[in-house]
C-alpha cells in the first residue's frame, strides 16, 4: 500500500455549512475537523475546479438545485452531527 504524503495545504477547509454543502455537490468531503469545539471545518481534497466554484458561490454566480441543494445540506448537516 502506498501511502500518501499530504498536508493541510492539500486540502480546502471551510467551515461555512452553505459553502461545504455546495462543494460536496462535485466534491467528497475528506473529513470534518472538530479541533475548535465551538466551529467545525469541512475539509475538501484540493482538486481541478475546486476553486472555481468556491470563488462562484462567492460571487453568487452559481447554479444550482433547489432540492439538490437542500438534501446536500441535510445530508451535511447529518455527517457533522452524526460523526463523533
């Protein structure tokens, strides 16, 4: 097995539920970081076009499903409070 060298800088780390929701659209979340006890951060391995649609949920220039959207959010919602 090989193992992998990777770092934080690997990975995208946000702890806006909106934003990891969006992401986890197209992305895997890798993992849910409770270091802090009072924020949680969703981590993202960076990838191709990551970035661009971080910058287009920012911009608000994103197009997306409505029930799409919304199930992501529970679905997100029931990792982060279902991990321990």
């Amino acid at each position: 097995m090989v193992q992998e060298n990777l770092s934080l800088n690997d990975y995208y780390s946000t702890s806006d539920l909106a934003l990891a929701a969006v992401i986890s659209l197209w992305f895997p979340m890798e993992f849910i970081d409770r270091t802090n006890p009072h924020k949680a951060a969703f981590l993202f391995r960076r990838e191709k076009g990551l970035e661009e649609i971080v910058e287009s949920f920012w911009k608000r220039d994103l197009k997306i499903e409505p029930q799409a959207y919304f199930s992501q959010i529970k679905a997100v919602k029931a990792r982060l409070y279902g991990e321990s």
